[in-house]
C-alpha cells in the first residue's frame, strides 16, 4: 500500500536569556553582566520558523524529506570560559539564518536485513553585521548516519553504522586554516535475547579514527579530540 502526505509548518517562539547570561557569577548582587553589544543586558532570542515536508511509503520503502528555514534575532553563541572551568561566555548576534534540509529514509531488504539513512544538508550565516552571509562557527554543514541492521527472529540483531560530520568553522571569520575537518565514524552493535536474559553491546569508533570534534577561538587556537575506540556491554535479567 503506497501512503503520502505533506505537511508543512509557520510558528514564532521566544526564549529567554540564561541566569549566567544577565547575572555575574558567585554574587548575591543581581548584576547585569557588561556586554559589548548591549551594556544593559541580553536580548530574548526570538524565533520565526517555517517549514514544509513530505512522506511517502512504497512497498519496502519510506521517506521523509523535510524543508526549513529558520530566521533568529539575538541568536546566543556559547562559548567555553577558558578563566572559569565548566562555564561559559556568550555573544549576541542581531540575526542570523538557519535554512536546509533533512532526509530520513528506511528501506527494507529482507526479512532479516533492513538500511536506514538520516541526513541533513544546512546553511546557517550571519544575516548582516561585520559577519554577514559568512557561516556561524561549531556548526557543521552536513551530517549523515547510514545504519545497516540484520536481524533474526527478533532475538538477534546486530547493526553497523557510519556517521559522517561535515567540516566546521570555529571563527566568525571563516578561517580555513583553523577549520575542523570533516570525518567519519563506525560503529557496531549487537542485541540478543536468550530465555530471561537480554545481552547488548556496542563498539563506538571501531576503526580508532583519531579526529578532532570541535574547536574554540577563545584562548588561541583550541581544539577537542573525540574518543578513540571504546565499547561498552549490558546484562539485563527479566524476573
């Protein structure tokens, strides 16, 4: 049986700034913090969202695409506070655009084998400003999961998947020389179900790729490593 539908979406929010944003830390004053852009404080973000899509399913079949574009005014970047371990410092941008799209497609090839493949093609910039049309940092442009799943009698099942994330910038600049370069990653995943006990497991990075997963202008040129290869098994046993 074939299935379609479209959708589509217009909708506005509103989110208001963090404590950290408009309050000095460790005092009991309620100060506001002295930012460059706005000495009286922050902004509210505020969003204006649209969107359209559509599914389909065909016999072994399904997919749905999605279309959108997102228009924000003081949009936050966080940064990491290099003076303040596990805080951070923020800036305020007068607008920005963020517009793509998004695949999720399912298709099954037997009884026992089944792909999947999520995906999402961006183009988030700065509308305006110093900055303008340049892409706003730490946001990748592609992403992509392909996951292939074999599964018997539904006791078994063991899944591969490859990730892919795009490269990134860390300035507002653009600046290829200190740009994150795009990698992939496989992982591996194994369920099984024997009378009362259900055993699962996983490999993340099976192949020990050595990347990089972000970065930061803050302090210099920073950079973060992803984990190499690391595992994990769970016991479960259903009384």
């Amino acid at each position: 049986m074939n299935n379609y539908s479209i959708f589509g979406k217009i909708g506005t929010s509103q989110k208001e700034p963090k404590d950290d944003q408009i309050i000095k830390k460790d005092e009991f004053t309620l100060e506001l913090e002295d930012w460059e852009f706005n000495p009286d404080g922050a902004y509210p973000e505020k969003i204006i969202d649209y969107e359209i899509g559509l599914y389909s399913s065909f016999k072994q079949l399904s997919a749905l695409i999605n279309i959108y574009q997102i228009n924000l005014e003081n949009e936050v970047i966080q940064n990491i506070d290099f003076e303040e371990a596990g805080q951070y410092t923020y800036d305020q941008v007068d607008k920005t655009v963020h517009r793509g799209i998004e695949f999720d497609v399912d298709y099954v090839i037997n009884r026992t084998f089944t792909l999947n493949w999520n995906a999402a093609i961006s183009h988030n910039y700065f509308d305006g400003g110093s900055f303008t049309n340049k892409i706003l940092p730490k946001q990748p442009s592609q992403l992509s999961n392909l996951t292939v799943e074999y599964c018997s009698k539904c006791d078994f099942s063991i899944h591969s998947t490859v990730k892919y994330v795009g490269k990134q910038y860390v300035d507002n600049a653009n600046t290829d020389a200190t740009a994150v370069d795009s990698y992939y990653l496989l992982n591996l995943g194994i369920y099984y179900i024997l009378d009362s006990f259900t055993i699962s497991g996983k490999i993340n990075n099976l192949l020990d790729v050595l990347y990089i997963t972000h970065g930061d202008t803050g302090w210099g040129e920073t950079y973060w490593p992803g984990a190499t290869r690391n595992a994990y098994m769970e016991l479960r046993y259903k009384f």
